[in-house]
C-alpha cells in the first residue's frame, strides 16, 4: 500500500500547524516513516520544526513549505526541494 500524498495546492492550504501524520502525507511517506526519521532528527536536520505538546506531536507548516520549497505567495515555481530519507 502506498502513502497517499497531498498536492501542492493542499499543501499550502495546511493550517499553521499539522501532524506528523500529515507530514507524511505531504512528504509522500507512511506515518511510521516520518515518525522513525523525527526519532534519528533527519526531519529537524531538513529544517522541518515540532515541538512536543503533552503526549502530542505539533509539525509546523512554514517549516515544511520551506523544506519543500513552497511558498504561498510565490508563483508556481518552486525552488528544487531539500530531500528527505
């Protein structure tokens, strides 16, 4: 079964913050993926910023636009996306 991934569109519609759930849809990834990559700080050495709130998880979006080049007021063309394992 493959992650299903949000379009760019979706993408810069998140609000400020998301989870790491949703990271995954938006990188493409399964949750497990995205959650053993946080473990290891690939996703922090990506510049993709969360922060724990109780037993929760809180991704933020900007974070994640930059990570993947997206910008909300920028035209369609994005700059090439840092990859993420």
């Amino acid at each position: 079964m493959s992650a299903r991934q949000l379009s760019r569109r979706e993408i810069l519609g998140l609000p400020p913050t998301m989870s790491l759930a949703t990271l995954a849809m938006c990188m493409g990834k399964s949750e497990p993926t995205i959650r053993k990559a946080h473990r290891s700080s690939e996703l922090a050495a990506a510049g993709i910023r969360i922060n724990k709130l109780g037993s929760t998880y809180v991704v933020i979006t900007a974070s994640v636009w930059e990570c993947l080049g997206l910008s909300p007021g920028a035209s369609a063309e994005a700059r090439t996306p840092r990859p993420v394992s």
